[in-house]
C-alpha cells in the first residue's frame, strides 16, 4: 500500500502545502478579473464590428 494513500500521508502533505498569503490572492485575483473584462470588451468591440461590416455589405 502507498504511504502517501493513508490518513498519515495526507496529514503529511498537508502541511507542506503552501497557502497565499492575502496580499498575493487579492493581487492574483485583481489580475484574473481585470483580464477578464478587458477580454469582455475585446470581444464585444470584434462582434460590433463584425455585425457593423456585415451590415455595411447587406447581409
């Protein structure tokens, strides 16, 4: 049986886990949402161009 697959094992690795600290989530956190509305308004920047050109053409 492995050692790491018993209640021991997991306690083990556990503790060697490294948690964030607040300051690095909060930034982290901060970098993930402000990409996600930049690539929000990328989007719909493409999809007002793209419906205005095919207006254009008279699709």
């Amino acid at each position: 049986m492995l050692k790491w697959f018993s209640i021991s094992g997991i306690r083990k690795e556990i503790k060697r886990i490294r948690w964030p600290k607040a300051k690095d989530l909060f930034a982290n956190s901060a970098t993930v949402i402000m990409f996600t509305v930049l690539f929000g308004i990328f989007f719909l920047l493409c999809e007002l161009v793209a419906s205005g050109f095919l207006t254009v053409i008279g699709l």
